[in-house]
C-alpha cells in the first residue's frame, strides 16, 4: 500500500481513473435529474427504480460512495505531497501554456464542490438512506403518492438553498475545466488528440454544470 502511494505514475492514474468514473456518474445522475424538467412522473419512475434496485443499490452506490471518498482523499494526499517536496512537484498539466489558474487551485475547487456535497447529502441522500434503511419503507410513496419529484421541487423552493447551488456549480466548472483534459492525459491521450479533448473538456465542463444550474432555476421559478 505505501508503495501504492510512493508511486506518482500510481497516484496520477488512478486519481485520474476515480475522475473519469465520477464524471460518468456526473453525466448518468444530470440525465436523470434533467427529466424532471420535462415530466414529474418520468422523474418519479426513474427516481424509483435508481432507489430500489438492488444492483443499483446495493453494488453501483456503494462503489460510488468509495469512488467519490478516494477522489477527495487522494486530491488532499497529492496537494500535500505537492506542498511537502520542492523538488518533484506533482504537474496536474505540464506547465507551461496550460498551467491555468483552474490548474494550480484544484484544492480550492474541490474544497467547495466537497462542501457542496456535504449539503447536497444532507438534502437527498441522508433523508432517502434513512426513509430506506431505517425506516424501512421501500415503497417511494408518501400520502399515496410518488415522494420524489414533490421533495426535489419542495427543496428548491428555497431561495439561499438556489443560490448555494448555483455557486458550486460554478466551482464544479471551474474543477472540471481542467480535471476533465488532465485525467484523459493521465490515462496516455495522446498529443494528437489534444484539440478535440480540449473541445470535449468545454463542452462537458460548461454544459453539465450550466445544465444543473438550469434544473435549480427552473424548479425554484415553477414550484
Ligand atoms: C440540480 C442539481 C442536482 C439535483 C436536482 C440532484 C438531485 C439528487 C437527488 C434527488 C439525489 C438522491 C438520490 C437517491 O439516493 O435517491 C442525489 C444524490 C446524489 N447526488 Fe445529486 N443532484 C444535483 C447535483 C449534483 C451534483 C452537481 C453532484 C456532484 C458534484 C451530485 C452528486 C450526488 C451524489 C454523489 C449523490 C448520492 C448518490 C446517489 O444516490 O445517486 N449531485 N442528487
């Protein structure tokens, strides 16, 4: 294990390869939330089917949860390796013409998405985990009803709430802006393929982020 961690080569590729697959679920869970746009009761049976399948449930989200823990533990252990040796500093994006300010304050960026997160659990997540797992009620219904779409536009009826969100969201863009090319180039992209990375890195970093923004807005101005 301390081997693991002594290695950069280890600690780029698989830092990187936790991005790529948190990226995944980023685009799978903005997909779904975006249906909540177009139809409640979509929402309401997709939102069913993720809580109760016990795939999803018992194999899929635990990953998840491990996947989302190493990213934020392995960003803190390479910043600090960073900081500790003058020597061999860790190069998120080779320097140089790429060395971005979204590059040099990764910390930063993930510190707020973390805090984000720790809001967003305490929102959704905490609530389903306990209506599940210790209430035992598996059946998503509340007064005869689908709970789901009528919790989700409940908790963005609060404006500090919106607004909260809206800035992390912008955080995650600012993170993804330069995670998104630095994790393909970490996992041996070549040089060649550098433009249409850098294109797919604006169209996923500004899109997805704008995207949640917009599922934010529209429910706090149609509840
Ligand atoms: C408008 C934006 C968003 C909405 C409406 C939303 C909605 C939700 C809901 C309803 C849940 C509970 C799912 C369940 O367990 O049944 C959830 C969980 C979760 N969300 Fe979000 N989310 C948003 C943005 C984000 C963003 C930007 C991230 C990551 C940076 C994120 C990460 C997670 C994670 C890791 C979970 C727990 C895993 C899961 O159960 O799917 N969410 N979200």
């Amino acid at each position: 294990m301390s081997l693991f961690f002594d290695s950069s080569i280890a600690r780029k590729v698989s830092m990187a390869l936790s991005a790529i697959f948190l990226m995944v679920f980023l685009l799978q869970h903005f997909a779904i939330n975006l249906t909540s746009v177009f139809s409640a009761e979509i929402f309401n049976q997709i939102s069913h089917f993720m809580g109760t399948n016990p795939l999803v449930q018992f194999v899929l989200q635990p990953i998840l949860i491990f996947g989302v823990i190493f990213h934020f533990v392995m960003g803190f252990i390479l910043e600090f390796r960073n900081n500790r040796s003058s020597k061999v500093k860790y190069a998120y994006n080779n320097g140089g013409a790429n060395s971005s300010w979204m590059s040099r304050n990764m910390i930063w960026s993930g510190l707020a998405i973390l805090s984000f997160m720790v809001l967003h659990f305490i929102d959704f997540w905490f609530p389903e985990i306990n209506t599940k797992f210790i209430l035992n009620d598996w059946s998503g219904l509340h007064n005869g009803e689908f709970r789901y779409f009528t919790e989700l536009q409940h908790k963005f009826s609060y404006g500090p709430r919106v607004i909260f969100y809206c800035i992390a969201f912008c955080f995650l863009s600012l993170h993804l802006l330069h995670g998104f090319t630095s994790a393909f180039q970490s996992m041996g992209s070549t040089v060649g393929r550098k433009k249409l990375l850098q294109n797919l890195s604006y169209l996923y970093s500004i899109c997805i982020p704008l995207g949640f923004v917009f599922i934010a807005l529209f429910h706090f101005f149609n509840h």
